[in-house]
C-alpha cells in the first residue's frame, strides 16, 4: 500500500475523465485506481494535485494498493543491480519454449550463470532457463545449451495451432522461420503427395499436414533423436496416417518422380541434395529450395543451381522470398521452383 491523494468521480461519469487525467499523465500508473458503489477513486501524481483540484474535481487523501509497471527487463536488472561488474552484459532478449526460457549469455557472465539463471526463472515464471552457448552445429543442427536453471529441458512450443515438442538441449528451433512454417499452413496442396526431406521435429510438415489438404507427407529425419520427437509430434498433432515419418538420410529415398511438391528445408549445403530431389519430383511438381546466399547473388545463384541440375529451361522460379537475415550480408532464403513438365523423365 501507499499513501496517495486520489480524484475521487461518481462512477457514472468517471471514464472520460480519467481518460484525460491519463492523456495528462497526471495519473500515477504505480497504485491502482480504487472503486466503490458510488466512486471511482484515481491516484493523482503528487506533483499535479493541484492543478486536478482546481479542475474542480474533489480530492481525497488514501492508501493505493501499488501495481509493479515495470517491464522484465527493468525487473531483471534491479535484482542484478548489486552486481556491477554485470552492467552491459545481462542478457536482454530471451525465448519462450512452452515454460523454458532461452538466453544468449555474455561468456563473461559465466561465473554468475547460477544467479542469472535463478533470477530469470523468477521474474519470467520459468522451470528451467538455458543458456544458449555456441548456436547449432553439425550436420544434425544441433543446439548447444548449458542449464543454468532447473532440470527439466523438454517442452512443447504452441504455434499457429501446432505443437512441437522437443529437447531444448538436443534439437534446434529457429523461431525465425516462423513466417515460413506459416506459410506451409497456407499452402494449397490439395491431394498432393509431399516430401519433406529435412524434417527434423516437423517444424514444415506438421503446418503443411495438418492444414493444406495433402494428401500424404513422407518426413525423412536422419537424426534418431529429432525423429522420435518427429514421431510423438505426428500423434500428438493427431496427423497419424497422414505423415510417414521415415529414419533415414535422405539420399536413401526411391527416385520415381512421385512426389507433388518436395521440402528442402536446410542451409548451406542444400544443393547437394538437388539431384535426389530431382529423382523423386514429378514434372510439374514444386521444389521449395531453402539456402543461404550473399544479398547481392542470390538470384544468381539459384539459377545456376538448377541451371546445372536441370538444365536452363527445365525449371521456372515462382518466387524467391527472404526468410531471416543469416549473417552480415548473409540471409536465408525459400526459391519455389516449377519443374516444367516438359523436361526430360529419366524415368520415361
Ligand atoms: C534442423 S532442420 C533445419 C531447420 C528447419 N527447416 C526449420 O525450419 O527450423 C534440418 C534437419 O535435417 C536433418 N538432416 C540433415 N541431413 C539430412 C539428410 N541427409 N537426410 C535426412 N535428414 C537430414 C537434420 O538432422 C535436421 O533435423
């Protein structure tokens, strides 16, 4: 409680003057606006008592019960203020996974992590906070993630109507691909036979099975433990049936150019897998070729990728969309390629 002077306004005319007490900022956000049958009682800054009583309303002295306004991050950094060795290096930025919380930690605050760890956990309510060391790595794209706070890593992340559930310290989640796991939803794919070639927890395959009407998505992990998440995802998004999940690295999939529409959802070394892709697109059929590029080639690049797998006119490019910023001049982009039903079927 505090001791403030409040407006006191009959309730039935109350709202539109404490809308202008507000735009005033005459009003003080720290204590909370107290009410009765008759009043509504709005606590005025010290410093603008006056001028709100000789507006003719009535004033009245009282004990406010306080409201905590201030953000996290200004929560954060007064418990951390006895420690200023801390200045400038207190992670600002943070990322949900269902009840874990995810923090990019200064090395030089290591010596702290447990406080920072606990301190996190309890100004954001989280059961368990990880520092996210070193970004993903490997062929696997694996995270690497130290516990500061906590025991339990595994989570579920609710997006766009889908549930991922996943180990924060075994398997990545790029929260700026967003865009694009939204974008699989929206797709029409209506009777198609999908391949996901790099399925991993089913950040694409899950928005695409559940929402664009394929008919059937075959999601190739070649990583045990992202595949078993792969797998609990599919029955807990109830897409069994739908989505055959397969354990295997990709370049062991049948050609046969079956496929409607193919995922390739991987950077850097994409292109080696366009050939596979190829064997198992049916002409016509759609190829969403993810990679990262510098700003100023992309394009290039991307026709010369498929100039080189399918020849100049066996493909078209429907679109090229910049999915995040990657490194400096670096970005992730997704080309949606046409394979021309008129290029030749090795198949044929
Ligand atoms: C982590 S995902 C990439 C990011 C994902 N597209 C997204 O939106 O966040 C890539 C997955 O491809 C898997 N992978 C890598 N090489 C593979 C291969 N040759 N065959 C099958 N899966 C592969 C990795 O294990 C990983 O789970």
């Amino acid at each position: 409680m505090k001791r403030v002077t409040f407006a006191r306004l009959p309730s039935d005319r109350a709202g539109p003057i404490i809308r202008d007490l507000m735009g005033r900022e005459y009003v003080d956000l720290h204590a909370k606006i107290g009410k009765d049958e008759k009043f509504r009682y709005v606590p005025i800054l010290p410093e603008y008592i006056d001028t709100v009583g000789s507006m003719g309303i009535e004033m009245i002295e009282g004990d406010a019960h306080t409201l905590d306004r201030r953000s996290p991050q200004e929560k954060i950094h007064d418990i951390l203020t006895g420690y200023p060795e801390l200045d400038g290096m207190i992670p600002e930025k943070w990322e949900y996974v269902g009840d874990i919380v995810i923090v990019k930690m200064d090395p030089r605050c290591r010596q702290y992590k447990d406080l920072i760890g606990r301190t996190y956990a309890e100004v954001l309510g989280a059961k368990t906070v990880c520092a996210d060391v070193m970004g993903v790595s490997g062929e696997f794209r694996q995270p690497s993630m130290e516990i500061i706070y906590g025991t339990e890593t595994e989570s579920v992340r609710l997006e766009n109507g889908i549930r991922y559930g996943f180990d924060v310290t075994k398997v990545m989640f790029a929260s700026g691909n967003t865009d694009e796991r939204m974008r699989m939803r929206k797709l029409d794919c209506t009777g198609e036979t999908v391949v996901d070639m790099f399925a991993g927890i089913g950040y694409f395959t899950l928005p695409l099975a559940k929402y664009s009407c394929a008919r059937r998505v075959f999601a190739c992990e070649k990583n045990p433990e992202s595949y078993q998440f792969l797998c609990r995802n599919i029955r807990d998004n109830e897409l069994t049936g739908k989505v055959i999940p397969i354990l295997s690295d990709n370049r062991n999939l049948l050609g046969m150019h079956f496929a409607d529409r193919i995922l390739m959802g991987y950077v850097q070394t994409t292109s080696e897998f366009v050939p596979k892709a190829l064997s198992m697109i049916r002409p016509g059929g759609i190829i969403h070729y993810h990679d990262t590029f510098y700003v100023n080639e992309y394009e290039d690049r991307i026709r010369s990728i498929f100039d080189s797998n399918c020849g100049e006119d066996g493909y078209e490019i429907l679109r090229i969309h910049e999915v995040k910023s990657y490194a400096p001049s670096v970005s992730h982009y997704v080309a949606d390629i046409r394979i021309r039903p008129s290029r030749q079927n090795p198949m044929q």
